[in-house]
C-alpha cells in the first residue's frame, strides 16, 4: 500500500457535545484493539470541536484514541476581524484541529462557495499548517450532459491555483459526485475508479507523476458498511469521506474496518 487510506466521518450539522461524547468514547472502545492501517478522522460541527479534543486527549494511551485526528468542516479565507460568523484558521488550531473539509458541494451550492474562495481558505489553511481535505464532484446534470471531466478540471486547476507542491502532499482530495451525497444512490466502483483515475491524472499534469503517486483521494457519497469494500478495492481509492453512514459509531467503525482491509 503506497497511500495510507484515510477515513474521514463527516458529520455536517449533527451532534452537540454530548453525542459527540457518546459516539467517540464508543468508537474508543471498538478500535481498542485494532491496529487499522489507516487514519481515521472525525469532523464534527464547530462548537463540539472542544468536546471531542477533550475526550480524545483523556482517553488512557493504548486505546488507540490517537489514531483518531480532528477535523473541521470550513474555515474562513480571512486571518481575523470583521467578518461575523466566521471561524479563524487560528482559532481552530487551539482545538487540535488537524484537518479541514473545504470546498463541500453542500458550502458550494448552498452557500455560493465559488472556486477562487476554496482556493483562498486552501491557501489560508496551509499558512496555517492545517491540511485540507478539499472536495470536488459534479451534478447529475453535469454528468450525463457529458461535462463529468471539464468540471473536473476547473475544480481541481482553479482551486489549486498558485498551491506549491510541498503544500498539494499535505492536501487530501475527496472526489463527491453530487448525485451520491445523502441520496442512497451511490457511484459504481467503475464510476469511482474512472474519477478518481482523471484526478490523479490532472494531479501529475499540474504537479508531475511522483506527487499524483502519493496524494490521496477519497470517495465520498452514500458510502454504507456494505459498499465500502468494493469502492476500496479500487486502485486510485484511498479511504472515504462519510456523511449518513458516519453518524453511528457501529457503521462508521465497519466502514474503517472493512474498507481499510479491502484497500490496495
Ligand atoms: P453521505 O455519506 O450521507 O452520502 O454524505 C457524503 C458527504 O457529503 C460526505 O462529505
């Protein structure tokens, strides 16, 4: 395995701290005694950022809670200042955030995220040493108008634009089909795989074979227990960013655990 798969739980706008609590202290207990070859990660929504920093840092070393990373879903383009409703880069980083979700279709079609304010809060997080997990993936409409590897393209150049190398292998990418997102309707591994393969491919256009080789792209969209394995075994899959699914401690644990020994 070249690539460390990595399993991202995206849980959007669910969980107070108190769910937060239950369904971390029993992820705890199911990976207790697992050694998964992959990273697990959990974005929770802001304000129950402390709460799992704290429940990760006071879980008793050997529970494997360290395999667990933190991320979180947005973060502004902006340092600080008059900017109401925003959450800083900095101020993230007083919770142990490690990881960023940015450019979600969700953040795009509903809060009008265009490619050049992903491309900014990309930039703003890696000053920041955070490493983003920036989404891309096309409509239905898009796809079947035959446009699936042109919208592609200009989400992946115009977010990137201007991204030195050494900060594109600190980036993850997470290929959604739109389609996919919390619609039970999810891509065929085919599907997937011819995706994640233009990705790739666009990667070593603009950042040459040897960093395409080692960036990660995961799959997200309607990823379930029983799906997981097949869209792992694809060779350009890399682990999976999860909404529903990751809701529940039990079914994003046999996602972790099936996928990571089905990927290659
Ligand atoms: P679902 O797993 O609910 O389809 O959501 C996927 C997603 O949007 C993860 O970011």
């Amino acid at each position: 395995m070249i690539r460390k798969p990595i399993f991202a739980a995206n849980w959007k706008m669910n969980k107070g701290a108190s769910e937060t609590e239950d369904f971390t202290k029993s992820l705890i207990s199911k990976i207790q005694s697992e050694n998964f070859p992959c990273e697990i990660v959990i974005a929770p929504p802001f304000t129950s950022l402390s709460k799992l920093a704290e429940i990760l840092h006071n879980a008793a070393s050997g529970q494997n809670a360290h395999a667990i990373q933190i991320a979180a879903q947005n973060c502004s383009q902006f340092d600080s200042g008059a900017y109401t409703g925003e959450i800083s880069v900095m101020m993230l980083r007083e919770f142990f955030v490690h990881y960023v979700i940015l450019g979600h279709s969700e953040r795009r079609a509903i809060f009008g995220e265009t490619d050049a304010m992903i491309n900014a809060k990309i930039k703003k997080a890696r000053e920041a040493n955070l490493k983003p997990i920036f989404c891309i993936g096309e409509t239905l409409a898009e796809r079947e108008a035959g446009n699936l590897e042109s919208v592609l393209r200009t989400q992946v150049t115009d977010g990137l634009a201007g991204i030195s190398e050494k900060d594109m292998l600190e980036i993850v990418i997470a290929y959604e089909p739109v389609w996919a997102i919390g619609t039970g309707v999810t891509a065929t591994s085919q599907q997937a795989q011819d995706a994640h393969q233009f990705v790739r491919s666009l990667i070593s256009e603009l950042y040459g074979k040897d960093v395409a080789g080692k960036i990660r792209i995961q799959y997200g969209g309607s990823v379930k227990p029983n799906n997981a394995a097949e869209l792992m075994a694809c060779p350009d899959i890399d682990g999976a960013l999860i909404g529903g699914a990751a809701l529940e401690a039990q079914s994003f644990f046999d996602i972790v655990s099936t996928g990571s020994a089905a990927s290659v």
